[in-house]
C-alpha cells in the first residue's frame, strides 16, 4: 500500500484565493482526520469522518474551512477565501478505527503558504 | 486540551536508551496511552499503545504504571534517527479523536 496521499504537496496562492487540499486514504480504513500545525498552535486536530460521516468538526477555525468526504478513498479540505493566518502544514491521516485502536497512519503533509 | 505532560526536551547518548517520562493524572479507566513521534517536515508516525499492561514491539518499549497515572517510553538503542518530537497522547478509543500536546524533543547526541 502507498500510504495516505495527499496533493499537492506545496501550495503557494495568494490572500482571498480558493484553496483545495485533497486526501486518499488507506484502502479499507474507515476514519479520515484533518490536522493543522503551525510552530505557534502545533498539531490541531481539524475535523475527522468515521465512515465517510463528518463526527466533530469543532476544530474546524471557521466557515472559512469546510471538508468533504464523498466516498471511502477520498476526501477534500478547502478554504475560501484563504488567508495569510491559513498558512501551515495540513495533514490528512487515516485510521481502522476499532474499540481499542485509533493506530492513525499520517501522509505527508500539504505546506500552504498564503501570501 | 492535551491530558498530558511531558518535558519539552531531553537529550540522550547515541547508544543509549531514551527514557521518554509522561504524566496522565487524569486518565479515565478506557482510555489508551498512545506514542507518535514526529521527524522533521514528516507526518507524525504512530509507535505503540497501551491500556494497562506493558507493550513492546519492534520499535520501543511502554511501561504503565499500576495506576496508570504515568507511563514511559523506552527507546532501547537510540540511533541518530530518533531525533524527532515523541507525543504521549490519552485517549483514541472507538470513536474518539486523539490530541496532540506540545510532546518531548529528544535529541540524540552522538
């Protein structure tokens, strides 16, 4: 297996443009989380999906930011209008969610820098 | 808010076993201890968990303590390569989302 993927890897735009962030998770894991991490904030769990369900969005910063998961391998983070504070590593992570186990597997990362 | 407490660094011989201290005073009776570690500009990578008994596997070792209020994680040869950010983190049973603290940053000095 590949791993989560995630795209792009860098993105550079500028302040009040859309952002998507895209995700494919493990093959046959059934919850997919969204992370931020900033040096200021660190890892900030954003939102996360069981079963392509969205189960706690409340670390989602705004309406600004909104995710979907339209089926089991894959799923979207956008921010619109993105601004300068977006700017970060977003991480997308994936897990067999099971009583007992929450083993989360990471991709590796999209850097955004909102200039 | 982050459930645990960890020191914000540590340093250890290259060689040596990393002793890696977390504090979990208010853990409650079904909920997990779990270790990810965090190398430079990489995603954070899950190393072991535990409920109540001691773990091991082929990269670290955990120990609970009786009352589970605190645990350590065991790096039994550190190699150059375990230099990263370790997170202790409580919780992550089913249905439930994991916090990540501030974590330890453990250098390895050779």
């Amino acid at each position: 297996d590949a791993g989560v993927i995630q795209s792009p890897r860098h993105e550079v735009t500028e302040m009040g443009q859309e952002v998507t962030l895209r995700c494919k998770p493990i093959s046959g894991h059934n919850s997919l989380f969204w992370y931020r991490q900033t040096m200021m904030r660190g890892l900030e769990l954003l939102i996360y999906f069981n079963n392509n369900v969205p189960i706690d969005d409340s670390g989602m910063p705004e309406d600004r930011f909104s995710a979907k998961m339209p089926n089991a391998s894959f799923s979207t983070l956008k921010i619109q209008p993105s601004e300068p504070r977006d700017s970060a590593v977003y991480f997308c992570a994936s897990s067999f969610l099971t009583a007992g186990n929450n083993e989360q597997f990471f991709g590796p990362g999209t850097r955004l820098t909102v200039l | 808010d982050a459930k645990t407490t960890q020191p914000p660094s540590m340093d250890c011989a290259e060689g040596r076993a990393a002793n890696l201290p977390c504090n979990h005073s208010t853990i409650s009776g079904n909920e997990y201890v779990y270790w990810y570690r965090q190398i430079h500009s990489q995603g954070p990578q899950y190393i072991i968990h535990g409920l109540k008994n001691n773990e091991t596997n082929e990269m670290a070792s955990l120990i609970i303590t009786e009352d589970r209020k605190s645990s350590t994680l065991i790096l039994p040869h550190a190699t150059l390569r375990d230099t990263a950010v370790y997170y202790c983190i409580v919780g992550g049973n089913r249905d439930d989302k994991i916090i990540f603290g501030k974590g330890t940053r453990l250098h390895i000095l050779p």
